[in-house]
C-alpha cells in the first residue's frame, strides 16, 4: 500500500520540480513583461476596432432614422447611445495611446506607438476623428428633444400646506397599462376607418363626388394632420463626415473584412419588400424591347395607405413615391396617364382618383407578343366592347359610369357577362384593361366655388387633358407576401374623352 501511494504522488512532485528548475535560469525582465501585456492589445486590435467601426456606421443609421421620425423615443434613445458610443470608443484609443489627439492631429511629426502599425494607426485616428464629430450632435439633439417639448427636466416645485422636505415624495407616477402586449394608440391620431366594407367590390379608399358638394362619413370630422420633418442640416453634416471617416479606413482593415452599411442593407431590404428582382428585367429582356412595354410589381393596396392610428412623417416619400407606378404616355406635357395597378384582396384593379375609371376583361392564357390594336386574337362580343364603348361626357355621369364598372350593378351593355373594374388574379393569365383617366383642376376636385374674381379662369379651367387607352398585363411570378410581378404593353390608343358642360 506504501508503493502505491507513492507512485501516485511521484508524477506531482517532478512537476513541481520542473517546473521550478525551468524558471529558475530564466527571470522574466521588465521589458519582456511589457511585451505579454502588449500583445494581447495588439492581437485583438483588429478584433475591436472592426467592432467599434460597425457599431458607429450602425449607430450613425439609427440617428438618421430617429431625425424624421416622430416618435420622439428615437430621439431620446439615440441621445443616451451617444454617450455610450463615445466613451467606449474613449477607452479603446486611451489603452492603445495616452494621447490620442496629439497623435492624430500630427501624425507626421508624432512618433507611433510601438504595438501599433501604420494601419492601425490609420483605423485608430479614423474612430478617433469620427467619435470626436459625432460629439457634435449633443446640442443638436438636445435643441430638438427640447424644441419638441419631450425633455423630461426634473424641476423643483414649491411645498404645498403640510408638506416637509423629509416627506416622501414619488417623482413620477406609475404607468397604468391594462392592455400589456397591444400597441397604445397615439391620442393626437385617433383617426376612424372611412374604408368601405366591401373591399372587393370597390377601391381602397371611399369614392368622393366630384362636382358637389355631400355629405362626410361623420359630421365635422377631421383626420389628424401628419407632422412634417425636416432633419437639420448641420447634423446630416456631422453624421455624413463621421461616416466618410470610417469608410476611408476601411482599407486599412485586414484583406476579407468587410463592415456592413446599415443603410444600403435598408435600401437592399425596402427593394426586397417592393420593388423587382435586378434579374427579372434581364429574364424578359427580349419582350421589354418592345414599344410601350414595362415591367411593374403589383402590391397589395394596403402597401400604399398609412396605417390607422400611426404618425407618419409626410415629407418621407410613400411606397408609390419611392416605387411609382409605370407611365403609359409618353406625351411631354404634365398629364402622363400611368397604370395604377394594385391587389385588392385577390383580385386586380386600377386606383381610380378624381373621375378616373377602367373595366378589366381576363382573356385567359394568350401571350402579349399576339395581341393588336384590333385585338384580332379576343373573340367577340368582348372585342367590340372593349373598342367600340364610348364614355359619356358629363361629370355626373363619368361617375355614374364608374359604380357601375366598380359594382356590376345596372348595367345596360348587352354582354353575356358583367363588365367589373376588377378580375381575380391569375398566374400567367393575360388582362386587357380599359383605362379612362383625367386631369381635372384642383377647384373641382374639392367642389370649389370660383369666385367673381376668378371668373377670367373658367375657360382655363374648362382645358381638361385626359386619356383613353387599352393596356394589356400580364402577371409572370407570384411571391409569397401575394404581391405579383407583371409585364404590361400599352395595345391601342383612343381618342381623348371630353367633358362637356363643366
């Protein structure tokens, strides 16, 4: 039992001895030491700059998106990441050098720390330049925390009758929320739901009267006015040069490191959301050399109309700004008649602002390159309604005409079928649409009445420019969110509608 207990305890023993043996010839000096303490910095130098850089090209998005926002809480969260942003940054430069200024302001003349390189020196006054710029941003986003009134100062309020500074005093009443979960409804924008019911059967948003006056879906009624927002030009300044500073010394990062652009990873995701495919122009290159030929992708009606109960910021362009719709003329005066497609539900149909309307016809499964201005390829009678129907040219009756098309109701066109402004969406399934479209003055519009002053304008306004075409779509690919994207040549072109008696 001896033996074996010192046969266990031998291999520790010679450990230890080796151990001290082995540091004994060898003391560490001085300088060595400073070496294993710098190495660690200089390994992970890369490691943690890479990060701070993206962490300020992310932080720099963030402050652009809270400057048009509304929501003030953007603001306020922006303003305490600042500080955070800019003290560790302060603490990664201050172990790397004592004193950063100094050696970036004469980085010729001042000598270059010895666990630096010439690179890294490049990557560390870039964080440093760009940390010192984005400090500039503390008034400006103090001014307009404070402009907007939601600086949340702590004041010193008078005592009441009994009251003594050793009363315990509750700063801040708690929040009530008896609705944990659910997204609290602004008070500013309590906004009701004027949509029609029935989406299927009419457009994505109530049809107004032109011409006359009526009366509104709730009396006195007036939506909420969305804030506009300009950012201020001083601090697109300052975050465009913190950003220039860190994209200069992205070249000195080691070869594969790459930092990501938060913002062209937005646009990238907003293309994604809405826009085409950069291939799916190439696929159909051939069909779009084609006169009067396009390419669109068509969205949900919802895509376009602002959330109830949301604030927007109204100088931001909107879906259809950012993605307009395709332009079906090409006349160079300000009337472009355009193909307003959108989904309804499961069906395609038209926006329909002002007296503008369309009727739809699915003619099944014929390729656009077949179809002619004498649409030889439809059978009748469906050719002859769709080149030989004449709008009526009274405004009371344009509009008329357009519930019939958007109901199905009182329809006197002799057709074996009823003739809608609206089809179900098919793949691979051809439409040919009848598009009637104006341009009417703003005063009629709004059912203005022209003043005796204005009475010189009546025959300007009388000038009304509109147009009457036949377009033919075709849906070619379905995504999963519903939306599809479609090829769409302009087939014939008829003459302009007039309005008579306006």
């Amino acid at each position: 039992m001896r033996y074996i207990f010192l046969s266990v305890l031998l291999p520790f023993c010679l450990t230890g001895v080796s151990r001290s043996v082995l540091a004994g010839p060898y003391p560490s000096s001085p300088s060595d030491n400073h070496t294993l303490a710098s190495e660690p910095i200089n390994e992970n130098f890369y490691t943690q700059a890479q990060r701070l850089m993206q962490q300020q090209l992310d932080f720099i998005a963030r402050v652009e998106q809270a400057l048009v926002s509304p929501d003030a809480n953007r603001m306020r969260v922006v303003r305490g990441q600042l500080i955070f942003h800019t003290k560790n940054t302060e603490r990664f430069l201050k172990r790397q050098s004592q004193n950063p200024q100094s050696l970036c302001s004469h980085r010729d003349t001042s000598p270059i720390p010895s666990q630096l390189t010439q690179p890294q020196v490049e990557i560390y006054c870039a964080l440093y330049a760009s940390s010192q710029e984005l400090l500039k941003l503390t008034p400006v986003l103090d001014q307009l925390l404070s402009r907007r009134g939601e600086l949340a100062l702590v004041r010193e309020l008078p005592l009441v009758s009994g009251e003594r500074l050793s009363d315990p005093v509750l700063a801040i009443a708690p929040v009530q929320r008896p609705n944990l979960g659910k997204p609290a409804t602004p008070f500013a924008t309590r906004e009701a739901n004027l949509a029609p019911i029935n989406q299927a059967a009419s457009t994505s948003s109530p049809l107004p009267i032109v011409g006359r006056v009526g009366k509104t879906a709730i009396a006195n009624y007036r939506p909420p006015v969305q804030p506009a927002i300009a950012p201020p030009a001083n601090a697109l300044t300052v975050l465009a040069n913190a950003k220039g500073f860190l994209t200069a010394a992205q070249v000195a990062l080691p070869a594969g490191t790459q930092l990501t652009d938060s913002q062209e990873t937005a646009a990238a995701l907003d293309r994604f959301a809405y826009g085409l495919d950069p291939q799916e122009p190439q696929t159909y290159a051939q069909f779009l050399q084609l006169p009067r030929t396009g390419i669109f992708r068509v969205l949900a009606a919802a895509a376009y109309q602002r959330p109830l109960n949301t604030l927007w910021n109204r100088l931001q362009p909107s879906v259809s700004q950012r993605y307009p719709f395709p332009i079906l003329s090409d006349a160079q005066t300000g009337f472009k008649p355009s193909l307003t497609l959108e989904l309804i539900g499961d069906r395609f149909q038209m926006q329909h602002p002002g007296v503008d309307y369309s009727f739809m016809v699915d003619v099944g499964d014929i390729p656009l390159e077949k179809l002619d201005h004498k649409l030889s390829a439809i059978v009748s009678p469906t050719r002859e309604f769709l080149l030989n129907y004449q709008p009526p040219q009274q405004l009371e009756a344009l509009q008329v005409e357009r519930r019939r098309f958007l109901t199905g109701k009182h329809q006197h066109f002799h057709q074996n079928r009823v003739m809608l402004a609206s089809a179900p969406a098919k793949l691979n399934h051809t439409y040919l649409v009848r598009s009637l479209q104006f341009q009417l003055p703003e005063m009629i519009l709004n059912s203005q009445l022209i003043p005796t002053a204005k009475q010189r304008y009546i025959k300007q306004l009388k000038q009304i420019q509109s147009s009457d075409l036949i377009v033919a779509f075709r849906p070619v690919r379905q995504r999963a969110d519903g939306s599809y994207t479609i090829l769409w040549r302009v087939i014939h072109e008829l003459p302009a509608p007039q309005i008579v008696q306006l």
